[in-house]
C-alpha cells in the first residue's frame, strides 16, 4: 500500500529487486537472489539486510569467476540530445534518475528519486502508538537518508549558476508566497 522498496519492502515478503526485475550492467548473467521475510518488522529488516551482505559477497565471487579476457577499458560515447532513465538497486532499494540531454556535457534536466523518498512516509503508520524507545528503532530500520529528501539545487539558466536550497530556506521561501 505505501509502495515501499528495497530492504522495507522485502522484509514485507515482495520480492521486488531490480537487479532481478530488470538486470543491469552484468546482472543478467551472475543473477542475484532476492533475500525476503514476510513479517515486515524491525528484525526482519535487520536480516533481510544481514542476507543481502552475504548475497553480494556471492555476486561479487561469481563476477570475479565471470570476467572476460581482455581490455577492460571502455572508449567514450557520444552524448546525443534526449531523454534516459536509468535505474540501480542501491542499498536502501530502487534509485532512479532521470536526465535530458541538450547533446552537450551539461544536462538540461535532472530528476532523481531516492529510495528514503518511497520508505520515509512509511514511517509515520509504524510508529503510530509504538513506544517512544521502539520509534527510534522502527526509523532506523527504515533507514531514511534524510539529505536525500529535503534538499535541492535551484539553478538560474540564464547565468548557469545553482545554489542549494534545504527545507528550511524552501520553507521561508514558501512563506513569503503566502497571503
């Protein structure tokens, strides 16, 4: 119901991963098994994480196994104008960015959407009459990175200057619009 991912969401017993769902780089060939619970609590979390250590130690002996001879250098690509969406499994669940290329080495756009921006509003539900000592495990086991979601970089086109913004100016900012 709250669309979480990763960790969160696998310790709830759904066995989403992109990894899996939709390999990358060399995915498709040394595999990956999603480690899930079904409990959906803190030790669940805490062990679908231990689980997944241990998985990437086997991805990394199955990659090692799996390296090709030859050069392991890649020549640059030419950066052509459109649209990309790329999508990882990071350690807190599916990171995705959006990028708009203009054909030069400055994007025009970007979007990111980290993982703590599906799991955080997750938070509010399981904390809802736990005790104040199980709160702050239940937050931590979310894992939220906060920097992640309360932050962005306003950038001014015309004099191709950006400066960061945190919630707190976005918040006075927002202040000062209203009547």
């Amino acid at each position: 119901k709250l669309c979480v991912v990763g960790p969160v969401a696998r310790a709830s017993g759904l066995a989403i991963d992109v990894r899996k769902d939709e390999p990358y780089a060399a995915y498709k060939e040394v595999g990956v098994d999603v480690k899930t619970l079904t409990e959906g609590d803190v030790l669940s979390r805490m062990l679908v994480r231990l689980r997944e250590a241990l998985e990437s130690i086997e991805i990394v002996k199955r990659a090692v196994d799996a390296i090709p001879e030859g050069p392991i250098r890649v020549e640059p690509i030419e950066i052509v104008p459109g649209d990309g969406i790329g999508k990882v499994e990071a350690p807190r669940g599916e990171d995705i960015h959006y990028v708009r290329s203009n054909g030069t080495d400055i994007p025009e756009r970007v979007k990111i959407r980290a993982p703590s921006y599906m799991n955080v509003p997750s938070i509010v539900p399981q904390i809802t009459g736990a005790s104040l000592a199980d709160a702050s495990l239940i937050i931590a086991a979310v894992d939220p990175c906060f920097c992640c979601t309360e932050r962005i970089t306003v950038v001014d086109v015309k004099t191709n200057r950006g400066s960061f913004v945190d919630f707190e100016a976005l918040a006075q900012r927002w202040r000062k619009t209203r009547p």
